[in-house]
C-alpha cells in the first residue's frame, strides 16, 4: 500500500492537473479540484517562518504522517509566492474542512487568516489536506526545511510529537516520517 507527502509546488500542481486531467489523478481529484491555489494575498514571493497546529481528524481522513501530532503548534518555514486556498463555493469550503491536517495559527494557537501570520491568506488558515484514507497528505509549507532543531525559531509546544530531551537534534517535524514508518509496520 503506498502513501505520499506532497509539498508546496508539487501540490500547486496537482490541484491544476487534478481540475485539467481529472481521468490521471483520479485519486486525488475529490480533495485537490476543490483545493484551487492562487497568488498570496501579497502578491508577492513571502519567505518567514509560521506557525503551524496539527488537527484532530475524522478517522476516515487521518494522515498517516501526522497521526502522533494532532494539537501540536510548530513553527515552520513558508517560501513561495502561491499557495491561498480559493474554493468555488461555501460547500465546497465546507467539505474540505474534515480533510484539513494543519492550519496557520496565530501566538495564542488560534487560527488565523491575518498576513504575515497566514504567509499566503488561506480561508480558515488552510495550511495543509489529507485525501480520504489518510494515506495522501499535502502541504503548503516546508515541513523539510526545518528538520533539525537548529533550523527553528523557537523551541514548540508538541504534544505527543518527537521533540527529543535526549540531546537529537530532531524537530518535532520529524514525527511525521517516523509516523509514516509506523504506518508500514
């Protein structure tokens, strides 16, 4: 059984493709056409680092990545010029919200659509989807980028995550790798 993260770019283009070639990315085209992107509400390249909370989902969407972080508030490092969440409809808004994995929150860990605290002005702090099954989790920021402690801001608040108390390196970031692993068993 296989499992995939899509990140940034790579998932710009499959909600594209997901709209111009439904019949190829069948698997993806329920979550990804209503997932829309456009340019931030800056109109231009945004480079900072967010922060991101992990959600509770239902357990027919739940990410295999992120199953061990839910209620953890990470920083994270945002870097593109494209990414705001536009949906064709309230519904279809509405629908995607049990596939949402992560959400742009502010200090206080309330979601936020307010720049810079949302870098691309996603509607209800979208930040990240998991398609149902839970095995195809896209997000927009770069998880990859802030693998080592030293690349973080500031030291997070994690719940159940890996942030390690005996001297690793390892940002909570990496509990989704590790929780992909547990998934293949």
């Amino acid at each position: 059984m296989s499992f995939r993260v899509i990140l940034c770019i790579i998932f710009e283009l499959f909600a594209s493709f997901s709209v111009s070639f439904p019949p190829l990315f069948r698997p993806f085209s329920s979550l990804f056409a209503l997932f829309l992107t456009h340019f931030h509400r800056s109109d231009q390249f945004e480079a900072r680092f967010v922060t991101l909370r992990l959600e509770s989902q239902p357990s027919a969407h739940a990410s295999v990545f992120f199953s061990s972080m839910a209620g953890s508030r990470i920083p994270i490092a945002a870097s593109h010029g494209e990414g705001r969440a536009l949906f064709a409809s309230p519904e279809d808004e509405a629908a995607c919200q049990d596939h949402v994995a992560a959400r742009f929150v502010d200090n206080s860990g309330a979601v936020t659509q307010h720049f810079p605290l949302n870098s691309n002005g996603s509607p209800r702090g979208v930040a990240s989807v998991t398609a149902a099954g839970g095995r195809v989790t896209a997000i927009m920021p770069h998880p990859e980028r802030v693998l080592r402690m030293g690349n973080m801001p500031y030291r997070p608040e994690v719940k159940g995550g890996v942030l390690a108390e005996d001297g690793s390196d390892e940002s909570p970031w990496m509990a989704m790798f590790y929780s992909a692993r547990r998934w293949v068993g």
